[in-house]
C-alpha cells in the first residue's frame, strides 16, 4: 500500500481534549475521528487494526467451540417487557419509535434476542449444550462519554451466550468462555487480571471481569500479588487465577475480611476489557424458553453470557504498549506487517528497489504501508514511529549502492544494516 495515496491524517500536536494516551495516540496516528459525543468514524488505519482484534476474538470463541452467528442492532421493546428489563435498564437505553409507531430500542446487550431466538430453534434436550456467540455494534447512552474508544456510546461488542441443561454443565461453559478470555488476551499480547464482579442489571450469582492492568485504568483494584506469577500458558491457569483474590475497590471495601495478608495484597489501576456471567434460568424462565428432557419432561435452560470490548481493546492495547515516539502494536494485531521507508521518492534506483520489496513481501502474505511520499527522512520516521508498525524497513541511496538496507524493530528500537536479499529472506519465511 503506497502512503502516498492512502487517508492516513497524521498530527504532531497532541488534541486538548484527549485525557489519556490511548485516546491522544489513536486521534494523532489518524485512527479515528470523532463525529459526535462518544461516537468515532473509524479510518483505514484503525479499521484494519479493528478487523485484526476481531479476528484474534473470533478465533479464540470458535476454538472454544461457540458458534457465530449475526444479530440486529434494532430490536422490539416487547422482547425486553417480556424479560422485564425494559423499564429498568435505564437512559443509557436509546429507546424511540419507528414510522407505525412500535417502540424500539438501539441494542445495548442481546440477552433477551438470544433467547428468543434460541426458543423458536431448539425442541430438544440433544440440542445442548450450545454456545452462541457475534461481533456486533452496539450503543449505550452514556451520560458523560470519555477516553475516546475506552467510554464511548457506540462500540463494537463480541457477545456470547451459553445454554445448558444443568447447572454443572453451565459452570463448564463458563469456564470454557473464561479459558478463552486468557487465551484472547495473550494473543493480543495482553496480560488480564480476571476479578471477581458484581452481577448488575445482567443478574445471576457469578461473574467475573477482566482487566488490564495499566496505570491509567479507571478502576482501582486490589488483588493477590501471586497474580502476577501465574504462567497464563499453563492448562492449569484458569483454576489458579479464578481461586486468587481479585477484587475492584467499591467491592473491596464493602467485603468483612480480605483473605489476602497484607504483605501479598497488591494495588493497581485496570481497564475494564471483558465481563461474564451465568445468570441461570433469569432470562429462559421469563421469556419461556423450554426444551424436552431425556425422560420426557420440560426442562428450563440455564444461560449464560460473555462480553468482550472489540473497539475498546483497541484503547487498552494503545495503553498498555506504546513510548514516547507513539504507538507500539503487537504483531497479532498490527495494521500492516512492515513500514518501508523510501527516502528518494525521486531515485529510480531507490524506487525501483522499494517496489520490488513490496511485490515480493506481499506475494509472501505480508501487508506492507510504504512510504512513498515526497518528504523529509524525519517525517517519514515520525510517521512510522507514530502508527508503531512492527518493523521498519529503511531503503535510500547510499544502502543500495552497498547492498544493504536499514531494519529497525519498533518495540525495541534495535536497528541494523542487512542485505536486502536477507531482510526478504526473514519476512519472506
């Protein structure tokens, strides 16, 4: 992809109304734009990352065994009546009337959806148990949108939701759903804490959520130290870290003793990046969703449901990896593979190697962002710096007349010359 013609509208100055680093970086590296309170158009820089972070989820919930299906954003207000939520979810429920006058609602979560749609599918016992999982937009009206993607009103949601004939089968599925939070996270290169949460207006009686751990997080935690040793590639990590005392202050504070002593009991600031919830037979039971037992009877599933923040992974990601140059993306997710940095746009020689790179690369499967603009070395470094692709790769006169080119690694910012012929050999492989 050639940046010369590609919208990448980059900024030194750093916006005054962005409170925290992920929402200056993403707003400076041309990212997103916001087009009302809360509410972001995603450019292709941030939309490719966007995709990537979706991707790494959606393969995590199918190796998990969920299977993907699409909601709409638009739903009835009698869906909600029948689980009773309908009146009190709240204003953050954007809630208005279509052209024949039907109440509807702008989707801020698809509990009642699921279940009703699972009801007019599923007759038998054999049909669970199931998970069911999209990637989805959703809005809630938030009475003071901030931190760009980290609290807006609009925002990209994978939710799941998990129906089981018992409640040993539930926990099983919550369990799946919690291993493969663990796995989502590190694959995006991510550490999360997962603590124990308060149910709200989802309802049930377990609940976790996760996060990450960054010092501009907006919920204070308190947890085991021991946390932070766990080996998160170990099968064994999932029971470990859920039987660790995790909890956020409001929690903390209101419990009559903290089973941590107090030389293990840590403190830091998380962002909130994932909440799940077994909730039993609350939404089934009032939305009557039925199927037949094995011995002929009636039986009353029990759900469960997982969420993730898509678009706010993006926020968390930015805070957690990034320097003073700019943005620092984990390869899993980056929204090109490698920055090519020609410095004689004007050189035949120079352009003719540039192109050549980039053909070959990207025959190989790799994305490539080449900077074939008509400006200073210093701005082009800026700007790669910036956007925090993983590698650099540096072609200019003088490199090319010894053979060689420049590699940097952004997160590090090792750099050294090499052959061209070896560079393409590493990406190549």
């Amino acid at each position: 992809m050639l940046l010369s013609r590609y919208l990448l509208p980059v900024s030194r100055e750093t916006p005054s109304d962005a409170q925290i680093v992920s929402h200056q970086l993403m707003l400076r590296a041309g990212l997103v734009r916001q087009t009302a309170a809360g509410i972001y158009a995603w450019l292709p820089l941030g939309l490719r990352v966007l995709n990537n972070i979706a991707r790494v989820v959606r393969q995590e919930q199918d190796r998990a065994g969920a299977i993907e299906l699409l909601m709409p954003t638009i739903q009835a207000a009698d869906l909600w009546r029948q689980s009773g939520r309908y009146d009190a979810y709240g204003p953050e429920m954007l809630r208005f009337a279509d052209r024949h006058g039907r109440e509807m609602l702008y989707g801020p979560t698809n509990e009642e959806m699921i279940t009703a749609l699972f009801r007019d599918c599923v007759r038998s016992y054999r049909d669970l148990p199931r998970t069911l999982y999209h990637i989805q937009w959703k809005f809630r009206d938030e009475v003071r949108p901030r931190f760009g993607v980290m609290r807006g009103r609009e925002f990209l949601m994978k939710d799941a939701y998990s129906f089981d004939l018992t409640a040993e089968g539930g926990r099983a599925s919550y369990d799946a759903q919690f291993t493969a939070y663990l796995k989502t996270f590190a694959a995006l290169g991510l550490r999360a804490v997962p603590v124990r949460a308060p149910t709200g207006p989802i309802g049930g009686d377990l609940s976790h959520e996760f996060h990450i751990l960054a010092d501009t997080g907006e919920s204070e935690l308190f947890y085991d130290a021991a946390l932070d040793d766990v080996d998160l590639t170990n099968p064994d990590a999932p029971a470990r870290l859920r039987s660790l005392y995790a909890m956020e202050a409001e929690e903390h504070a209101r419990v009559a003793h903290c089973p941590v002593p107090p030389e293990r009991l840590a403190s830091r600031r998380g962002i909130e990046v994932g909440h799940i919830f077994f909730f039993g037979t609350k939404y089934s039971d009032a939305m009557g969703l039925k199927v037949q037992g094995q011995d002929g009877t009636q039986v009353t599933p029990l759900m469960g449901s997982y969420g993730v923040g898509v678009s706010r992974l993006m926020g968390a990601i930015i805070e957690a990896s990034h320097d003073s140059a700019g943005i620092i993306w984990p390869e899993s997710v980056a929204p090109f593979d490698i920055g090519l940095i020609n410095l004689r746009p004007d050189d035949a020689a120079v352009a003719t190697a540039c192109a050549g790179f980039e053909a070959t690369l990207e025959a190989a499967g790799k994305s490539v962002l080449h900077d074939d603009r008509e400006a200073r070395p210093g701005e082009k470094f800026a700007t790669m710096d910036l956007i925090g692709l993983p590698w650099q790769v540096t072609i200019g006169p003088k490199g090319l007349a010894s053979g060689t080119v420049e590699l940097k690694r952004r997160a590090t910012g090792e750099k050294h010359e090499a052959s061209l012929e070896s560079v393409l050999a590493k990406f190549a492989e």
